[in-house]
C-alpha cells in the first residue's frame, strides 16, 4: 500500500509538474523560433530563443543556458522574463536562452528503468539518452552557427527535466558547465542515480563544474535530494563547486518559481 502511496504521489508531481506553467500572467517575450530536423530523434523540433535586448547593438560573445520544457506554452516565458530582469538589475552578467519545446517529455526526459511503475507513466520512457544526443550533436552547434557563443554553457530544468539535468552531471558532465535542477525527480528507476552517485563524481572531468539543486516538501523529492546533498559533502570534490537548497516550505507546483533568481545569481556569479 505504502508503495502505490508513493508512486501516486510521483504521478501527481509529474503532472502538476507540466500543467503548473501554463498560466495566463505569463507574457511571452520577444523572441526568435525555429525548427530542427533531428535525425538523432526522427522528428522536427521547436526552438525557442531569447536575446538580451541589446543583443544586436554590440558584439559581445554570451553563454548559452539550456532548457527541456523550453516551449511557449511551458516555462520558457517566465524563465526569459526573470533572466532579462536580472540582467537588467546586474545581478547576472547577459547569457542566451535556448528552450526546447517538448513533444514526448515523458520520453526525452527519463533514462531507461527497471521499475514496472516507472514505465506506466508514458507509453515511451526511457530515451533520455537520444535527447541529449540531440543536444549535443544537433542543436548546440546549430545555435553556436546562428548566435554569438561563448564556450560556456548551462543547462536547466525542473521535475524530469532536473532529473535529465543530474543524470547528464553524473554520465556526460562535459557537456555542459552550470548544472540547475529544480526539484529533480531521482525517485526513477529506484532512485539509481542517487545510488549510483559516488561512482560517477569520481569521473568528473578536471574542469570545474557548477552545480545547483533544490527540493520541495515532496517526500519523494527530498529524501532522495538530501541524499544526495551527504554524498556530496562526504566526496569534497575539488572540480565541482555545488549548492543545495533544501525547500521545505515550497511544494514541487511552487519551487521553480519560488527559487528561480537565486539559483541564477548564485550559478552566473563564478
């Protein structure tokens, strides 16, 4: 009984977790759009990209931030908004923003699983690994050929998406240098990342990474987040600085809004 409690408690989060930044207040900023023919995924994707307003008056190279959920109708709105209200305030230097809207997030945003529950969630889970394929070889040099790139780049995501955003630190950290996870979702494929943890921080590349994680009151969230957080601050590693956040007055609906700016003020400060 107690695990069918916890894998309901999942299912609700996930989906709260994707209708929760559909809200009307959110205006949709300017922008640039474009599509994809992805043969690492077989389908064409949607692109959304914001610029710093004075983005066509200067030459100046940015950091690219990198977000799944990156849709109009998802968070890319309100994510765009804060950071141009950041960068405007000088509290973060100016970066680009690439979202990526979703077709199968279920799909792209989970790597593969042994838990029956885990598949029951989506009619395809599990190709985790094909999205960042997408990502690495397809989309992050398409966006270095249109844009003004620096080196530096980030990724950044909440629910699932946290949960591609730790999985792709622990198996593929060169990839990127700032790591965001808003409430990652490590309960999947019983919580293996977390378990597996130790085993992959000690591959970390020499370079220093960033890495920023928070968790709500979810139960399901935060035993695996602070778990976590100990493995952590028991391996001190020197190439990887990290801050957790540890939530317990937010719920999973309400953290990515509630955390937004000081995980950007503290990642884009280096």
């Amino acid at each position: 009984m107690n695990s069918i409690k916890i894998y309901l408690t999942s299912l609700i989060i996930i989906i709260l977790g994707f209708q929760k930044n559909l809200k009307a207040q959110d205006s949709i900023p300017e922008h640039q759009s474009f599509t994809i023919e992805s043969k690492e995924m077989g389908e064409t994707r949607t692109v959304n990209i914001w610029t710093p307003p004075d983005y066509t008056q200067n030459d100046e190279y940015l950091t690219v931030l990198y977000m799944p959920d990156g849709g109009t109708a998802e968070d890319f709105p309100h994510i765009a908004n804060t950071i141009a209200e950041l960068i405007a305030s000088k509290k973060i230097k100016p970066v680009i923003l690439v979202g990526i809207e979703n077709t199968q997030r279920r799909r792209d945003l989970t790597p593969p699983t042994n838990v029956k529950k885990d598949k029951e969630i989506a009619p395809v889970v599990g190709e985790s690994a094909k999205f960042r394929a997408f990502l690495q070889n397809e989309l992050i040099p398409e966006i270095n050929k249109r844009y003004r790139t620096t080196a530096e780049k980030g990724i950044l995501g909440e629910s699932l998406a946290g949960l591609f955003v730790v999985e792709t630190l622990m198996i593929h950290p060169e990839m990127f240098d700032y790591y965001i996870a808003f409430d990652p979702s490590l309960w999947w494929n019983d919580s293996h990342l977390v378990k597996t943890a130790r085993e992959n921080l000690v591959k970390l590349p020499t370079e220093n990474k960033r890495f920023w994680f928070a968790g709500s009151d979810a139960k399901d969230i935060y035993k695996n987040t602070r778990d976590l957080e100990k493995i952590l601050k028991t391996e001190n590693l020197s190439n990887l600085t990290w801050k957790y956040s540890d939530e317990p007055k937010e719920q999973h609906q309400t953290i990515f809004r509630a955390t937004k700016e000081k995980a950007f003020v503290w990642v884009l400060n280096d």
